[in-house]
C-alpha cells in the first residue's frame, strides 16, 4: 500500500489516542522499510499530512515530529546527504506554521547545522542557525540555551571569517553570558571574545585573553599551545607601547613559549631589538589572512608626507643638490604587521641613538623622510615615544628615560630619597649602580626612622641577644 492510501485510511480515525499510535507506527514502518530512493518523498508527505491535514490535530502532529526529529538524532537514516533532504523538506513543509512547531523546527535546524558543520559549510550552518526563533512568544527559550546557539553562530562566522556579523551575534551572548555557570559555556564565550578582538585588530587585547585560555587546565594541551601561539601572534601584531611591552614581557616570562615557532621575533621584541626582513618574512609566513589585511593611510597622513616632502631650497634642488637614488619612496606601511615592525623599530632606535635625522630613519624604517617623520610625531602624540622633533634641523630627539628612572626611590613612604648621579660609562652599568644606590639609601632612611620612633633594638657589638 502507497503512504498516500495508508495516510487516507487514518484520516479516518477519530479517536485521539488511536490516531498518535497509527501516525507514530507509520513513521516507524517507513523509517525501516522504505527504500532509499523513495524515504524522503515518503516521509515529505507524511510530514506535510502532520502540519497541514486539521483532521490530524495539533497535539498528534507535535508528538510524531518529535519522534521524527528523535529518529534522525539517533541515526536511524545513515546516509548524511538523505538526513539532510528530509529535514529541509521538512522545514520547508513547517514553515508556513512555524507558530505551531517552533519546537521542532528548532531542533530540525539544529541537526542540519550540524551536518554542514561537519562537511565545513561553516556560512550555511550559521545561516540555519540563525532561522531559530528565540525571541516568540509562543515559546519559552532559556537565557542559557540563547547563549549556548548564539556562541555557536559566532563560531562558525568566524570560522568563515565574517567578523562583522559575527560580532552582533557576539554582543548578544555578552549580554547573556552572566546567566550560566557552565564553565564550556563560559570558555567557548571567552574564546570567541578572543577571535572577535584578533579580528577586530585589538591585538593587545586579543593577547591577553589568548594567554588566559593558554592556562585554562580544562583545556586540551593541544587546544593550549594553540592558544598561546596567538597570544605570541597578536603580540608582536599589537601597536608598539608600555600595554604591548606588558604583554610581552609576560609571555617571555612563559616558559612554555621556548619551544613555539615564533619565539625569536617575540624574544627580539621584548629585547628592543631591530627586526631584519629575513626575520619578518618568516614570521608572516604563520599569519593568517585578515592578519595581512592592507591598511589604508590617513589623509592627514598623505598630506604631512606630500609637505614635509616638499623640498626648502627649491633653488638648491634645482642646482642639483646631493639626492639619494636608493631611498624609499614607501609613505607609510600597507599591512598592520608593516605598521608593528616599522613601530618596533622605531622604539628600538631609542636604545641607540639620542637624536637620528628623519632620513636616517626614513632609510632605517624603509620610508621617505616625512613619512618617517610623521609615525615618530604619531607616536609622541599618543603617548608611546618619548622624545621631541625639531623640524628646522629635521631631527628627532628621543627621551631616553623610563619610568623606573623618573620616580625617585622611596622607603615605604617616609618620603623621597635624592642621590646624586655619577657617570660611570656605560648606560646599562650606571642603571645598575643606581638601582643599587637607591636600595642602600631605602634601608637606611628604614633604619632612621625605626630608631627615631624607639622601634630599633640596639644590640652591642661582640654581645649575645
């Protein structure tokens, strides 16, 4: 008998019960018995009797979809590209009563996002994801099970690398994320928090969570060492600064960043040391693509280059004034990592030079002079280069102190402690010398006062206590 005729026969009965046991007995009789050439146009029209025949009633209609949904959940059809037919016919049939079986549709949804998941059509399974109701009113949905589908469509956008979308979706689950103590939950969002700022090029923000998650014991050691691998990534990616700095001195204090790939340019760049382009290309060989995102420079950018560029003595650069042919003609860096070499290096030249000429570090930086010269001013605007530019003398002066050396030491707040600076040659050695002279006259300005205050046990030389 044809599913068209056994369905004609039970619109006949009109008992309620007898009605879900023959529709849930057909269900299963086509599940085993029909062949796979014709199971979907079977079970298509059994659902399509379930939404739209009335004789079969609301309730009948709910319990034996459900059951459907359960049979495919539990493998009942093995054939992943027939699963995937018969729950989009299915959805197509619930459609246009989605009102009636959100319930269902929701699952159906769910199970097909999983399926192209698994063949990594990662756009599509968030595209189906998304069709889910979570806000009617017909049906009560859980803040946690809001939460738990909205991290999942961040996750498969991106993994397609669709960041805008993507971040709606993330800003939904934050407003979420405090009602779970699912500790998955909680690590899945912190994750996504992680992509969404690499994505968003907040690096040094991207690097904190990162190395978080690198510590999380849940986690796989696998899954760990990826994490602190972008943590290293978005490091040296992140702008040059005291936050940058921070970060990296906290992954070179990481003992576990010895053995990754990249831990000679994270090293060279906690260190203040001149990147080389060997060193660099090496390095974006391991980045990924919205990581080698070109930049576009500002206009106010162009328009400082083109005038700092203009010569001063038109006459003397017309009697044919002494002009490099090998210098950069680069007005700016064109990817964010061109940006945080040129940055570090910039920084770098603090460490070696007091002054440089701005086509000494054009020619340093691969820039023309006047662009060089206006990432310095950038950076001394903003906060992240001491230092001054005299532009009559097209010369960069760079403040060589750090904040260590401007604050005076202090003994536990009775007050400053001036000493007197002695030259002793080399740089590294007088910082040396005084961070020694600094903790002496700490300990002594202790002791004067503990013994001001009678706090002071004397004990005689040569006696016992």
């Amino acid at each position: 008998m044809s599913v068209q005729a056994t369905l004609a026969q039970l619109s006949t009965i009109t008992a309620q019960k007898d009605k879900a046991a023959a529709y849930s007995s057909l269900l299963n009789s086509l599940l085993a018995d029909s062949p796979p050439a014709s199971v979907a146009a079977d079970l298509h029209a059994l659902v399509d009797a379930l939404v739209n025949q009335d004789h079969v009633g609301l309730v009948v209609g709910r319990q034996v979809l459900s059951e459907l949904v359960q049979a495919l959940a539990d493998g009942r059809i093995a054939d992943s590209e027939l699963t995937k037919k018969v729950i989009e016919d299915a959805l197509e049939v619930i459609q246009p009563r989605l009102v009636s079986f959100e319930e269902q549709a929701a699952a159906l949804r769910k199970q097909l996002a999983g399926l192209l998941e698994d063949e990594e059509e990662w756009s599509e399974a968030a595209r189906v994801l998304m069709g889910i109701s979570l806000t009617s009113g017909n049906r009560v949905v859980q803040d946690e099970e809001k939460l738990r589908i909205y991290i999942r469509i961040v996750r498969l956008l991106l993994e397609e690398e669709d960041s805008v979308q993507a971040e709606t979706y993330y800003n939904r689950a934050a407003l979420l994320i405090h009602s779970t103590n699912d500790r998955e939950l909680q690590l899945a969002f912190k994750l996504c928090q992680a992509r969404i700022s690499d994505y968003g090029r907040k690096f040094v923000e991207a690097a904190l969570k990162y190395h978080e998650l690198s510590w999380v014991a849940e986690l796989d050691e696998e899954e760990r060492l990826h994490a602190l691998s972008a943590a290293v990534t978005c490091a040296v990616l992140a702008p040059a600064g005291p936050n940058r700095s921070r970060i990296l001195a906290s992954l070179c204090r990481d003992e576990r960043t010895a053995d990754l790939p990249n831990h000679t340019i994270l090293t060279k760049m906690f260190l203040d040391h001149i990147l080389r382009p060997a060193e660099v290309k090496g390095f974006e060989a391991t980045l990924k693509s919205h990581q080698l995102a070109r930049i576009a420079q500002s206009s106010n950018d162009r328009l400082a280059s083109a005038s700092a560029a203009a010569p001063r003595d038109t006459d003397t650069t017309a009697a044919g004034a002494d002009v490099d042919p090998d210098a950069s003609t680069r007005t700016g860096p064109s990817t964010v990592l061109d940006r945080a070499v040129m940055e570090h290096n910039l920084l770098s030249c603090t460490k070696i030079y007091n002054n440089i000429t701005f086509a000494g570090l054009g020619a340093l930086l691969d820039l023309t002079p006047a662009a060089a010269e206006t990432m310095a001013r950038k950076m001394i605007e903003q906060g992240r280069l001491r230092g001054s530019i005299d532009q009559v003398e097209r010369l960069i002066w760079f403040d060589g102190r750090t904040d260590d050396d401007d604050a005076q030491g202090k003994a536990g707040g009775l007050g400053d402690v001036n000493q007197e600076t002695e030259e002793t040659g080399a740089p590294f050695t007088k910082k040396w010398d005084m961070q020694i002279r600094k903790t002496a006259a700490s300990v002594e300005s202790i002791a004067q006062h503990l013994s001001e205050k009678g706090l002071l046990h004397q004990i005689p030389v040569g006696s016992t206590a």
